[in-house]
C-alpha cells in the first residue's frame, strides 16, 4: 500500500477539482453509483452511525419531480446532470447501531434524545455526502452541489416511504463541462482560520 | 493528470485508512498541519463559505486544557495524539462572503438569517472536517474524529476571542498505532440506504 498520494492524485480530487454547472452527454451508470457507495461506506462516522440515506436520480421522470423542488437558478442543472443524488439522513439512525456498532449498546445514548440525534444525523451525512464528492471525483467523475432547494417539499416528494428520513442537500454527478464553470472562488490563508496552539 | 485514483489510493484514504485511538510517539510537524489546510481549503462549500475555524492543538498545555472538556473515554486520546483540532465553525461567515465569492452579492442571502446562517455554518464546516480527514490520509497520516466531548465548554475555553464562533468536534491526527483499533465495524449493503430512481 502507498504512503501518501501523488501530486496528480491531490490535484484531481481536491486541487484541479471544480464544481460544474453543466455536463457532457455520457451518463453515469449504476456500476459507477455502487462504485462510489462501496467508497463512501468506509468513510468514519460517529459510532458508525451511517445516518446518510441517499436517492440517485438518473431517469429523466426523477430529475423532473426533482427539478420541481429546486431553486430556479438549479432547474437547468437538476434537469440536464447525468445523475443527481438527494443526500439525506434518517432521525432514527440510531435503530441501525445494534448491527452497524456491535462493540457496546451505542441506540442506548441516542433513545429519547430526539435534538441529539437531529444534529448527530445532520453532521454524519454531511461527512458522508463529502466522501461522496471525493469518491466520485477519484473515480473520474465531477460533482456540482447545490443547496437552493425546498428540503420539505424534496423530503416528501421523495422520501414519502420513510416518515424519519429528511432531504438535505443535493450534489449532480457526471462529466463536467469545463465551459460552464466560474473562475476560481479565492481561497483564505492559513492564519486566517486556523491557530496552532 | 491522472483521471481516476488507483487502488492503492483509495485503500489508503477510504478503504484501509481506520479510526485511531492510539498513536506513534511521531509529532505532526506546523508544516504538515500547513499542508493539510491548503487541501481543506480547495474543498467545494456552498457559495465558497469556508465557514470552518480550526484550532489545533499541538503542545501539552493545550492538550491538557482541551482534556478537561471531553468526555472520560477520550481523555486520555486527547492527551496522547500529536495533534488534536477543534472544528467548529463561523456564525458570521457571511461577513467574508464578498470577499470569498466576488460573483455576487452572496451576503445578502444571509443577513438576518440566523437559524438559515446556523445551518449552513454546521453542513459546511462538517464537509470541510470529512476533507481534512481525507487530506490527513493521503499526506500519510491517520485521524481520530471524536465527538463525545462539552461543546459549550470548548467554544468558552478556545474560541473567548471570538463570541460568534462554535466548537462542533474533535479529531486527533497522527500516526495511528494498529494496536489500539477495535474490528472494523459493519458496513451496510447499497441496497439498505440508496435508491437509483
């Protein structure tokens, strides 16, 4: 096993990575959705909580239930992405940690503390749905999130099925067009928001 | 530039990189932490937010102040890492935001929101910590995310200077000692948690 990563490798999934707002003609497949899965499920959570829960909209009848959640200015980018995933996470995770903790009795800290499962769900998912766009890009795919969507009308248009199971952001997956990309945003200094103590 | 990591890279960030309670008598080198931060900063967030605030704690007074604001079974790990960073995060973060996204006039969105400005802090800030775990792995040193620990403690003790940051949680960094690892926990089928619609 390697040591560290190359220079190329840093490059494509943190340096030379961008977000993309539109996307060449060549679809994400299924084998490619597990792919990044089977990647994102080894990334650490709190106890292993895995509280993600994850649609991938792929056909054009998800992408237009979708497209009518979102913001106007990500209708276009819901409706022309390969694929689009809803990263979303379930309030009661913690029924899942008998068999995903099996080391001690991790559903015990979480019964009856509702507020400390929301923010516990809502930080685990943000990780994951992060392993999800270094997964992607590592596997030679871009990503584009988006927040600007309605997280209510998403969480019932889509997890209908799953009363406990919220909407929380979305991220499109294909081939990035680099035509459709901003400059750069600036980047801050070290000392800005870091201290070493 | 490569197109896609190989196996080798994605063992060693995703697929053999673990979660550590023990460590190497190695220190984590200013530089290194330097290093990290410059592939943290690259990371995607909403808008270009950047609203993580990251102390690192590398001397043993900080260690020490920061073990008596975690919980009894990560005193110790706090102790005996190199380095430990708190990861919170900016509820003024849109303060930066014309200077950070220059496009537009993206303060706006967040002035007089702040449960909108808490949320969006907490979601991105945590993507950003999933990035400096990642970036940690492939610099070729190994994490411990911890999050059983006083959060209003920590935001008193290390953020006094800046009454709108907030702790959310910890991770040592280092070179983790293969002795001190329990089993890796189950990881759940594609099937359980996703839907290809």
């Amino acid at each position: 096993m390697t040591d560290t990563l190359s220079d190329d490798a840093l490059d494509l999934i943190f340096r030379e990575a961008r977000s993309y707002n539109g996307w060449h003609d060549k679809p994400v497949t299924e084998k490619q959705i597990h792919q990044i899965y089977e990647l994102v499920k080894m990334g650490p959570t709190s106890a292993n909580q895995q509280p993600g829960r994850f649609i991938w909209c792929t056909s054009d009848d998800a992408k237009k239930r979708l497209s009518e959640c979102v913001s106007d200015g990500n209708t276009d980018k819901v409706l022309t992405a390969p694929a689009v995933v809803i990263i979303g996470y379930d309030l009661d995770f913690h029924e899942n940690l008998p068999w995903l903790f099996p080391h001690t009795d991790a559903k015990s800290w979480f019964e009856g503390d509702e507020e400390g499962r929301k923010e516990s769900a809502f930080r685990n998912s943000a990780l994951q749905g992060a392993y999800l766009m270094i997964a992607a890009r590592a596997l030679g795919l871009d990503c584009g999130p988006m927040s600007g969507f309605d997280q209510d009308k998403t969480t019932k248009e889509f997890f209908a099925d799953q009363p406990r199971y919220r909407a929380d952001w979305l991220c499109a997956v294909g081939y990035g067009d680099r035509t459709t990309i901003f400059d750069r945003s600036p980047r801050p200094e070290f000392d800005l928001f870091n201290k070493v103590i």
